[in-house]
C-alpha cells in the first residue's frame, strides 16, 4: 500500500532556511557546511544521519522553534543527544542535536533529578553522586539519559531491586508537533506521560525530565574471566546460580572476543566475563558470590566497593565512537536447552566472530507492574540476550548474519515483547514488526495517543509507532 507519509526533497537550500538562524541560539548548518559532520556525528559510527539541516539546540526555546520550522514545511523531525541509537538517516527531516542540552540539577531533600534533553550519564552520576545519590542509570556512562528512560531503561545493578528506570520518572517536559512545550505528569496529562516512557521518541522530543534517586554511595562489584575452555561448565552453572539471587543483586555472563576495552592480558583472547553486583553488605555479597570463584580457574579477577558513579567501569562499554550492529531478545526462562543453543552459535566451538555476546539476569522488581502505569513492554521477561558484532566496519554483513544466527538459535525461549532500549537500529522496521514488539493491546494505545499529539507522523526517523488513523482492521498499515 501506499504510504500516506508525504515524500520530501532530501536537501533544502540556503533561501529555504533563511529565517531559521534567527529563530534559535545555536548553529543552523546544510549538508557541505563546515559544522555539519560535528552536529550529525553519531557513537555508533554505522548509523550516520544525513538530515536536509542540523540544528545545535542551546535550550527549549530552540527546540520549538526548530519543530515549528518543520511542522509548517511538514518536514519530519529526528533528535540526536549521543547517537547511541539512530534507526533512521534522518534524510530530509529537521535534525535537533540537543549535546549543547546537558544541564543537570539535584534536589538532594527530594532526592530527584532535573536533566535537559542532552545530558549523559556520567555527569548525572557525578552530581548525583556528590549527594551520596544514585539513579537507575544503565552500564555506559556515554548513554543519553533521556533516551535511556524513554527507552525503558534496564540497570545491570539498580534494576532487579527498583524495576525499570522509567518507573521512576516523575515529569516529562517535552516539545510536541505542534511547537508546544508541555509538561507530562501522572496527573496533568496521564495519557502522553504513559507513551512517552516506553513509546521513545515518538511522541516530541523531550527537552528535560524529573526522576528519583536512591541513597546509594557505594556497591559491591566483582567480576571473573574464564577462558574459553570452560565456558559451557560456568555458563550452566551460572544459569542456575543466578536463578536465586535475591532482589538486591544482579549478575550477567559475556561471552567477549576483540573489544577494544578488554583488560590488557586478555586482548586477542576469547573469554567468559561473569559480572556480580550487590547493593547490600559486603560480607553477604562475598558470600554470595563465592561459589561461582570455584568453578574453573579464572584469567582475571577484580572485587572491588567502588562510588556508584563508577559502575560503568565493570562493563567495559567502548569508550568513543564505534562501528556495531546488534540484536537483542528477552527470555521468560533461561533452561539448560537454551545455554546449549547459544553454546551452539557462540561458544568456543563456534565460528562467530560476534565482540559480545551477553545474557543478563532480569527479574525481581522488573516483573512487577510499575507504580504509575507507563508503556514498556517485556516485564514478564527473566532474563535478557544481547549480542553485537562491532569494531570492523567491514565486517557489518558478517556480524549482521551471525546475529540473525542467533536470535534464531533463542526463538524457542524467546518472547516477542521487548524493551525498545534493546531495539536494534535495523530491527523493527515495520509497524507489523513494532506491533509485535509492544503487544496488540499497547501498541494500538500507543497509536492513538500517536494521533492525537503527530498526527502527520513528524516524528518519524525511529522505531515509529504510526498514528492510529493507519491502523486497518487492527493492523497498522505499511508507512
């Protein structure tokens, strides 16, 4: 069928964008401008975007006026913060590039905190910090914290003891497509409040958010590394070992080959990392986590209390801009039948050249229905299975297949809901796909709210949830 999404020139031109520079502080910029490469620049170096203008927000007020100068040309609209996860190239569309955005402020009495749209983790960590403070916050310190709670939001050390980062929000001020500045709350406007966590960029783009913090200073991390020749006895014994951690801790295995951040000893290796983190005391979570020391001789071993604003040091995350494709699913179990599968298409055995292949333990407070209601599917999910093939460029068709290898291997125990922070950038390319990924039920709410606030589909250049009038028979139609 036809798409009902009107088809727009790839490029504007000098006269086109002549009354924009005086509508924002920041820089306005074409493609063949001199700033242009640094404001369309991308983390993940396979995601370019190549929009028809960039504009480099210095605040809300540029925010609107940059979605108003889209919605009166009908352009679409597509935000970049960090570049983590770009699904579309933005071509044609209004790009606001909201790194300039990146204030941060505590309320330590209310412990909540108020960040712009373009803020990371790592100064959050760090103000946050300094009130012995902690967010929900995820395992890389370059990750956008605005996308990361509209995305749902998963912590590898915070989640299983407060569920998903989004249950946390408490407002939401975003700039929807009409040029309005609104604030979201459960009360003042329950129904974009509830799409916009979970239903990511597809509603506005959000220029600030409120979410609480927790008392924590300090956590207990630890984390082993086998060689591959081991692999199968630890990631069986893992399985079972993690089924019965309790809420306050959390652990996941990754099987890693040629990340660019791998301790010195092991470049070049194929390794098991086994990660374990506690929010509790120190003697218990020793105790806790001693058998898992006795499984096999280990290559490396760290245990360590750091401040909880140096927990993305345990996972290794790339440190700048690098080039990966991943996929993701979500398990309601993770059983012996399944570790043997993924054994099967990553393990030492294997031919996959993936860089990392993880399977994280999910569970406890991220089963449960949040407080305030919000969109983020997948919660009966148990366990979590990322895996990303980066680092080589050229290599993006290879990984691409072995990824697909995989998932495939995991469809038996796999669920199709799924958390969008895990969506891939090629993944979820239709809505027939993005329904399947939300749930019949949510993904039509998510739609009509969709037409209530875009309906003309501005906000597009994502995992798009199109506006309920292209829903046919309870099956969106192609777009």
């Amino acid at each position: 069928m036809a798409s009902s999404v009107p088809v727009r020139p790839a490029s504007l031109s000098r006269a086109d964008i002549a009354d924009l520079p005086e509508r924002v502080g920041g820089p306005v910029v074409l493609p063949g401008d001199a700033g242009y490469p640094a404001e369309c620049a991308t983390f993940n170096l396979l995601t370019p975007v190549r929009p028809a203008v960039a504009v480099g927000a210095t605040g809300a007020d540029d925010v609107r006026a940059a979605v108003r100068f889209a919605a009166e040309r009908d352009l679409p609209v597509a935000v970049l913060a960090t570049g983590h996860q770009m699904a579309r190239s933005a071509e044609g569309a209004v790009l606001i590039n909201m790194s300039r955005m990146g204030a941060v402020r505590i309320d330590p009495g209310r412990r909540v905190a108020r960040v712009e749209g373009g803020a990371r983790w790592r100064d959050t960590l760090d103000e946050a910090g300094a009130h012995g403070l902690a967010p929900i916050s995820g395992g890389s310190s370059s990750v956008g914290v605005a996308g990361y709670h509209l995305g749902g939001g998963a912590s590898p050390i915070m989640g299983r003891l407060h569920g998903y980062a989004a249950d946390h929000v408490r407002a939401i001020e975003v700039v929807t497509a009409d040029g309005e500045a609104r604030r979201a709350t459960p009360s003042s406007d329950p129904d974009l409040y509830w799409a916009l966590l979970g239903g990511t960029g597809n509603f506005g783009a959000v220029t600030a958010l409120e979410f609480a913090l927790f008392p924590v200073r300090r956590f207990y991390g630890a984390g082993l590394f086998f060689a591959g020749e081991h692999m199968a006895r630890t990631l069986h014994a893992w399985r079972e070992w993690a089924r019965g951690l309790p809420r306050e801790m959390s652990s996941s295995v990754a099987f890693q080959r040629a990340l660019p951040t791998m301790p010195e000893p092991l470049r070049g290796r194929f390794v098991m990392h086994l990660r374990f983190t506690s929010l509790g005391p120190r003697d218990e979570a020793e105790r806790t986590f001693e058998p898992m020391r006795r499984i096999a001789p280990t290559l490396l071993e760290s245990a360590t209390e750091p401040p909880y604003r140096e927990a993305a040091s345990l996972f290794l995350d790339p440190p700048g801009p690098f080039p990966w494709v991943e996929r993701s699913g979500m398990l309601r179990d993770f059983s012996g039948e399944a570790a043997e599968a993924l054994l099967a298409v990553a393990g030492p055995d294997s031919e996959s050249e993936l860089s990392l292949v993880e399977v994280r333990r999910l569970g406890g407070a991220m089963e449960a229905p949040p407080a305030v209601p919000n969109a983020v599917p997948g919660r009966d999910a148990g366990w979590s299975v990322l895996g990303i093939g980066g680092g080589d460029a050229g290599k993006a068709a290879l990984f691409q297949e072995q990824l697909d290898t995989l998932v495939d291997a995991l469809a038996p125990w796999t669920m199709d809901e799924r958390m969008p922070n895990l969506l891939g950038a090629w993944e979820a390319a239709t809505p027939q796909a993005l329904r399947a990924i939300y749930g019949p039920e949510r993904y039509d709410r998510l739609a009509a709210v969709k037409k209530r606030y875009d309906p003309r589909n501005l906000f597009r250049m994502n995992h798009n949830i199109t506006p309920a009038d292209h829903v046919d028979g309870g099956r969106p139609k192609d777009s």
